[in-house]
C-alpha cells in the first residue's frame, strides 16, 4: 500500500474541523461563560485539542512517517476534550464534545 492510500483527505478535513471548532469554543467560552472558574480544565484541553489537531493535520498532509503516532496522541487529546465539553450541557460545549469524540474515533482507526 502506497502512502497515499494511507492518508484519507478526510481525517484531514475532520481533524481541521476539529480545530476550528476548538478555537471558536475558546473564543466562545471567554467572550460569553459566566462560570470560567468551573471551566478552567475545559479551556485547557480545548487549546491542547486545537494544537494537537494542527500539527496532526500537518503530518497528515505531508505523508510524515510519524503520522500514526502523532494521531495516536490527537485521538487521545480530542478524546479527554470530548469528554470533559460533554460534562457542560450548553448548546456549544455538547456540539464540541460531538466534534472532538468523532475526531477521536477517526484518528485512533487510523492510527492503528
């Protein structure tokens, strides 16, 4: 199998969603969260999601040889965000927990 075969455009795209959706969430959550002091990890793992999903997006784009692990970590990451948004039940929080879980199901196939 070629690496092109490897490197769907589609995780791509789902990771470079996942990104985008993470920053607007951070810009989201500090323009308008009357409770930051409850979010503190929240805002955290959205910056490290955000991250992680650009340098993955980069590997990816390039057909790096460290692409599955770096995915391995982005599916982590997304994972522990996802999981921690899920806990808010805001409108935003649920569709960036839906975002980041879905991006973590895509990079941990991939990484394996």
């Amino acid at each position: 199998m070629n690496t092109h075969q490897m490197h769907p455009t589609n995780i791509i795209n789902t990771v470079q969603d996942c990104e985008v959706t993470c920053e607007h969430m951070i810009t989201h959550l500090l323009m308008h969260s009357q409770d930051l002091h409850l979010r503190h990890r929240q805002l955290q793992l959205l910056r490290d999601c955000a991250d992680i999903c650009t340098v993955t997006a980069k590997y990816l784009a390039r057909h790096s040889p460290y692409s599955k692990p770096i995915a391995g970590l982005c599916a982590s990451i997304c994972e522990a965000c996802g999981n921690e948004c899920a806990r808010f039940t805001d409108k935003e929080s649920q569709k960036c927990a839906h975002i980041c879980l879905h991006c973590a199901m895509e990079c941990r196939a991939f990484a394996m």
